[in-house]
C-alpha cells in the first residue's frame, strides 16, 4: 500500500510539474509571438517612411520641372555603364 501511495504522490508531482513546464513554454511562445508583432510593425513604420520620403522627392522633381525618370535614375547608379547594379552600388549612391 505504501508504494502505492508513493507511486500517485509522484504521478501528482509529474502532473503539476507537466503544468508548470506547459505554463512556462507558453509564456516563452506569447514574447516570442509578442517581439515578432513588434518587428512587423516596426518594419511597416519604416517602409511607409520611405514611401513618404520617396513621394517628398518625387514631388520636389516635379517643382523644379526636370523631366525625370527610373531610367536616368538606374544610369546615375550604374556608373560603369554595365547595364546592371549591384546591392553595394544602391547603397553607395543612396550614401
């Protein structure tokens, strides 16, 4: 009768240690979750703040009235003339 008793004692203690495990597993899922809804809207902020300054510039070319295009912005990049541009050069230029 004793092993018996000790045998649920420990099937409880597994039980409760069971829970405890699942509680903190789901503590870590819900900051994991929480920090990537972070990151997302970090992410949009920073794309519609480029979209804003992109609109701004676009704007101010068109009040100096030049006649601008993506073609002469691509040229400006690719300064060698190679016909492609390379992640480096975007970065150089915008620099």
């Amino acid at each position: 009768m004793t092993s018996q008793k000790s045998f649920n004692a420990s099937q409880g203690s597994n039980k409760a240690e069971s829970r405890e495990s699942i509680k903190r597993i789901d503590k870590i899922r819900n900051k994991i979750e929480t920090q990537q809804n972070v990151d997302i809207v970090i992410v949009l902020k920073t794309v519609a703040d480029l979209e804003l300054e992109l609109e701004n510039l676009k704007q101010q070319l068109v009040q100096l009235g030049q006649d601008y295009n993506t073609i002469d912005a691509f040229r400006l990049i690719d300064v060698d003339g190679q016909g492609s541009v390379s992640p480096e050069q975007i970065q150089s230029f915008v620099d």
